[in-house]
C-alpha cells in the first residue's frame, strides 16, 4: 500500500470538494443573469445539491467501514466532472438543478471518503487533527480555484471555458485511486443497523452532529451569498467580488497550514471555543462594513476563524470513535449537510426580504452556538467510552 499515493488521492479529492463547495456561490452572479432567476430561486440551488449529499453521505458510512474507500475515490470525481460538464452547457434553470444534484452526490461522496482515509492513516488525536487541518488546506486550494480564476480570466475566457478545466482537474483524483491499493476496510462484517443507531443516540455523537449543523450551515451560507452581499450592498463588480471571495477562501487555506503544524501541541477543544468567538465577530464586523476595504478585512479574518472549526471536530470524532469511522463520520457529516440544506434556504428567503446582510447575520447565531455546543462536548468526553465504539 503506498501511503504516499494514498494521500495525494486524498488530497485531490479534497481538492475537487473545494471546487464543489465554492462552485455554485462564485457563479451566481454571473449564471443568474444569464438564466434569469432571482434570489428566491438561487436559494432552492443549495436544498438540492446538499440533500443529494445528504443521501450520499448517509448510505455511505457504513459501506465504507465494510468495502472500502476505493469505490468512492474512483467514481464521485466522475459525478463532478459530469456536473462540471452539465453547468457549463446549460441554458435553462431544470439543467442547472439537475447539474447541482449530481454536484452535490459527487461532492458528498469526496467529503465523506478523504475525511474517513486520513483519519483512519493517523491514530493519536493531535496527530488525526493536524492531518484533517492539513487535508482542509486542500479544500482551500479547490475553493479557490474557480473565484481566483472567475476575477482573472472570466472576461478572457468565459465562465464556460473555466468549467471545462475544473472538469479536467477533477478527474485525476479518479485516476490515482483507481491504479493504487486502498487500505482494508475495518468492519468486514458489516455494521448493522441497530448499530449505527445506538452510534446516533449516543450524547457525544449528538452533540458533535449538532455543532456541525451549524458549522456546515455557515459555510454555505457564507460561501454562497458573501459574493452576492459584495455586489448588492457595497456595489463591488464581479470580478471585485470574485477577488475578495478568494481572499476568504485563501486566508482559510493559509490558515489550515498553519494549523496542520500548530495542531500537534495545542488543544483542539480550545480552538474551536476561539474560532466560533472569532467567526461571530467577524460576520458583525462584515455586515455593518460601509466600504470594501473593511469588508474584505472582514472576509480575511472570517476565513482565519472558521477554518479549523470542521476538521479539529472531525479530528476529535475520529479519535474517540476510530474502530467506526465511516459510520460516524457518515452520521456526522449527514447531519452537518441538513445545515448546509437549511440555512442557506433561510439566508436566502431573509435576504429576499430583509436583504443580503440580514441572511449573512446568520452565520453570527451559529457560531454562538457551535461555542456552546463545544463546552458541552468537553464535559462529554470526560466520561467513559460507550460499548458500541469497542
């Protein structure tokens, strides 16, 4: 088995998610006006590409603990690139919601597959956190690629013709993992049912669904309408939004390297208290900006503060449930996508009405709560391992 080679599966398929996840916010301004839909309907976009995740990520956490991760490596890249194909050709809304249904299967499968592998090649807890934060830093590259290349070569090339390459980039992925070995799945038995729902009425396992619902929600949301707030409220062109979208997704990437060293020595369970504080005050600090240098201060230190929130949690997932990782993770990362299904659906039904800064004020409340959510997981952990995670 080459460790090597399996990480850098991992990482490009992280790479691909990144693309997934920033895709659809990038393009809004631009696929909108040229579909003619409003911001109502732009809001029904999210509900469709994360419950096809949601289905994805829910059927595949036991399978992977049972068969496998390879499956998943070699055939959700070819969902996106599908997608990829299908938004780039599309002339009216139904392809459009057809394209994010099958970019959310793909990309659900990506999230659920490269988390559940690195974790899995990492056994201390630090060790798991600083390589999920280093995986993350993959994201951020894929996150950025299609905002970056939007603000420099949308008027060059077309948004087209940007598509087209981040279909070419999201099918190497596919093409590593198909020629190299996996590693043996943990539960050849299988894990049954009644298992996986004694894992979901566990508090701990609760606990850390509820502060991914949350977490999940702000990145969606934030990812999918900072763009949109950049353009209506402060005025800012495309191509302006486009270079401050990556600026937060660049400061999240910088950040993630920082972390995948800096997580060895110190505490997980305190950086997501800090984070979430700095997420909350952040998103204040962006919606009451008055010019575009402040808002993209804002957007820097909103990508510095929610970075490690998702991975440091998955860290401490993996590490107090790593003879069940796909099945947890799979629970995890299910709920965290009903997050991403529900507050972009709300962010954008408030923006219609209140404006794009009253549905970004969302992001605010989560983090409060994913701060208190926190505190209760700590005092969760404390207490003796359940007998399901044996």
């Amino acid at each position: 088995m080459a460790a090597g080679w399996l990480s850098g599966a991992a990482y490009g398929g992280m790479f691909v998610f990144g693309i997934v996840m920033a895709v659809l916010g990038a393009i809004l301004p631009v696929i909108s006006e040229r579909l003619h839909f409003d911001l109502s309907l732009a809001g029904e976009l999210f509900p469709a590409m994360n419950g096809a995740m949601l289905i994805t990520t829910l059927a595949l956490g036991p399978a992977l603990d049972r068969y496998g991760m390879k499956p998943a490596f070699v055939a959700a890249p070819l969902f996106v690139a599908a997608a990829l194909a299908l938004m780039a050709a599309t002339a009216g809304y139904g392809g459009l919601m057809l394209a994010v249904t099958l970019l959310g299967a793909g990309g659900g499968a990506l999230n659920q597959a490269t988390n559940t592998l690195v974790a899995n090649l990492h056994e201390d807890e630090r060790e798991k956190n600083a390589a999920l934060n280093l995986l993350g830093v993959f994201f951020g590259f894929g996150a950025l690629f299609i905002p970056f290349t939007i603000g420099s070569l949308l008027q060059l090339f077309g948004l087209s013709a940007i598509l087209y390459v981040g279909l070419f980039l999201s099918l190497i992925p596919a093409g590593i993992s198909a020629v190299h070995r996996f590693p043996e799945p943990r539960q050849k038995q299988g894990v049954p049912p009644r298992q996986v729902i004694a894992f979901a009425r566990q508090p701990l396992v609760i606990a850390f669904c509820c502060l991914l619902f949350f977490e999940s929600g702000n990145e969606f949301v934030l990812g999918g309408y900072l763009s949109v707030f950049l353009s209506r409220n402060l005025g800012a062109d495309v191509q302006t939004a486009s270079y401050l979208l990556a600026a937060y997704w660049g400061a999240l990437m910088l950040w993630r390297v920082v972390l995948s060293r800096a997580m060895l020595k110190i505490s997980g369970e305190r950086l997501i208290l800090v984070s979430a504080l700095g997420v909350a005050g952040s998103v204040v600090l962006l919606v009451f900006a008055s010019s575009l240098p402040v808002a993209g201060a804002a957007m820097v230190l909103l990508g510095i503060s929610i970075s490690a929130i998702f991975p440091t949690t998955l860290g401490l997932a993996g590490a107090r449930y790593a003879s069940h990782a796909g099945t947890v993770f799979g629970l995890l990362i299910g709920i965290a996508l009903l997050g991403g299904m529900t507050m972009p659906w709300i962010a954008g039904r408030l923006s219609e009405r209140a404006g794009v800064g009253a549905g970004l004020s969302i992001a605010a409340f989560s983090a409060i709560a994913i701060f208190f959510l926190q505190l209760v997981i700590g005092k969760l952990t404390k207490r003796p391992t359940p007998a399901t995670e044996s």
